[in-house]
C-alpha cells in the first residue's frame, strides 16, 4: 500500500452532536461515541481490557445556562461536581501542584488565570476579557494549557489544550460564543464535568465582559472539538448500565436542574471551608 491511499476503515471518525443544554448534547456524545466509534487501544490499558471505543468529536451546545443543567447518570456525586467547579473556577487545588514530590504536575484554574512563564504567572482570563472589550469582534482572545517545557515528560498531561472566545453582535446586546479544544477526553467519566465549570466559567466571563463595556452580553453557543474522545474498556460494564438507563427512562428523568442540586452545593461548600 501506498504512504498516500486512505484506508478509511481504520480512520477515526469526526463525529458531531449538538443541542440546546449540557446533559442533552453529553448524553448524545457518549452514546454516539459507543455506537460509531472504533475500537483502539490507549496508554492507560492493562493486559485484559478491551480497547477503547474512540472518535474524535464535535459537540455545539446552543444555550450553555439553559435549564436543565444536571445529568443524573454522570459519575459522580453532586457536592464532587461544585468541588471540581472550583477547582476550575476558583483553584482551591492549586496547591496540590507539586510534581517534584509525585503530586498534580497541573491544575486547570492554574494554567488559565496563572499560567507559569519563566518567572511570571499570566492570567490569561483576564487577557481575554481585554482583548474582547478591546475589539470585540477580534480573533485573539484565546488561553492555552500546554508547556511545552514540561508537558511532553509528565504522566499525565492537561487534556483541555485551549479556550477561545469571540463577541458577536444582537440587536440588544452582544453575544459570547466560546470554544474549548482538547487533545483527549474520557467521554463518560470526565466530559460532564468539564462541560458543567468551563459553562460557568464562560458565565463569569460574560458578566465580566458586561461590567467592563456597561452593555449587557448574552452567552451564545459553547462549542467543544475533541481529537480523542472515548470510552475506556476498562469501564465498558459500568457503561453498559449508563446505556441501561439511558433507554428506561425519559429524558426528563434522567436530568436535574440545578436548584435540585444546590443543597447538596452549599453541603460542598462549607465542608471545603471547614477543610482550608
């Protein structure tokens, strides 16, 4: 065979969901994901799991803030879900970086509003928000996670690789549209969490954007782009049950909104502040 034929067969497939909320277009990934996806082997297996089933995957979601918000079937519990979104939002685990002793080489929040460059830690949070109320229609107002310098050695190198943020114009107001760029994603273990604190964080961007022009800022759409988007082998029963409950019940019982889970939130929250 040639160096230039395609053999589509064992070409990974661009797949493509969207929908109005996060669970609905999560839910659609996954299975999407399992059904189309193919099967190939990773890093992490051990000698008798299965490989995975993998794609790389589109997913727009239309109203990032839209009720509901919750997907009851994502693993994990509702007080892990507000720790992880601090964790993103407001790094209460940043202290938990230290490579050196065999801890996190990374945190998100720590990439994005404290990004190590040589002896400087750049927010680039706050850079998008000037570049947007600088030129609102500008294609520059984007973080990255990677280092170059350290990321190609660890373990366990940052999955989300960018953000990217642009303004669009309403009648009334301006619209957000922002979008996430990953290297690799664990679809049912990791992506319903990550939709949930990138959508609040891209909420806070939002209201900051709104202070700073004193004109209101809609969110528009969250779109996300996936180079390995896959469900590990080594959970394939646990997802069989996902897939179970997917098929039982309606979709209106397989979701939450978010004042359903907000006790369980302020449980989170005071349990982190009696922990600091």
């Amino acid at each position: 065979m040639k160096a230039s034929e395609v053999v589509t067969e064992q070409s990974i497939p661009v797949l493509k969901v969207e929908g109005e909320t996060v669970p609905e277009v999560w839910e659609k990934a996954v299975i999407e994901c399992w059904e189309q996806g193919i099967s190939i082997r990773t890093e992490y297996d051990k000698e008798d799991d299965p490989p995975s089933k993998d794609c790389s995957m589109v997913m727009v979601i239309k109203s990032p803030l839209a009720e509901p918000r919750i997907h009851r079937a994502f693993p994990g519990g509702l007080g892990d879900l507000e720790v992880y979104r601090q964790e993103v939002i407001d790094g209460i685990h940043d202290d938990w970086i230290n490579p050196d002793e065999g801890k996190w080489s990374y945190t998100y929040h720590e990439r994005l509003f404290h990004y190590p460059y040589g002896d400087e830690k750049i927010d680039q949070v706050d850079y998008i928000i000037d570049k947007l109320a600088e030129a609102p229609f500008t294609r520059r107002a984007q973080a990255i996670t990677w280092n170059v310098k350290t990321d190609r050695t660890v373990g366990d190198p940052p999955c989300l690789q960018r953000l990217w943020c642009r303004l669009t114009e309403a009648d009334d107001s301006l619209v957000l549209n922002m979008s996430g760029h990953w290297r690799s994603r664990d679809a049912y273990k990791a992506a319903f969490m990550n939709l949930f604190a990138l959508t609040d964080l891209m909420k806070i961007i939002g209201e900051r954007l709104a202070e700073r022009l004193s004109k209101p800022v809609r969110l528009g759409r969250y779109a996300e782009f996936v180079d390995s988007f896959h469900i590990y082998g080594s959970y394939f029963k646990e997802f069989e049950g996902f897939l179970g409950t997917v098929k039982k019940r309606k979709f209106e019982d397989r979701v939450w909104e978010t004042k359903f889970a907000e006790p369980f939130f302020v449980e989170a929250r005071e349990k982190l502040r009696l922990e600091s």
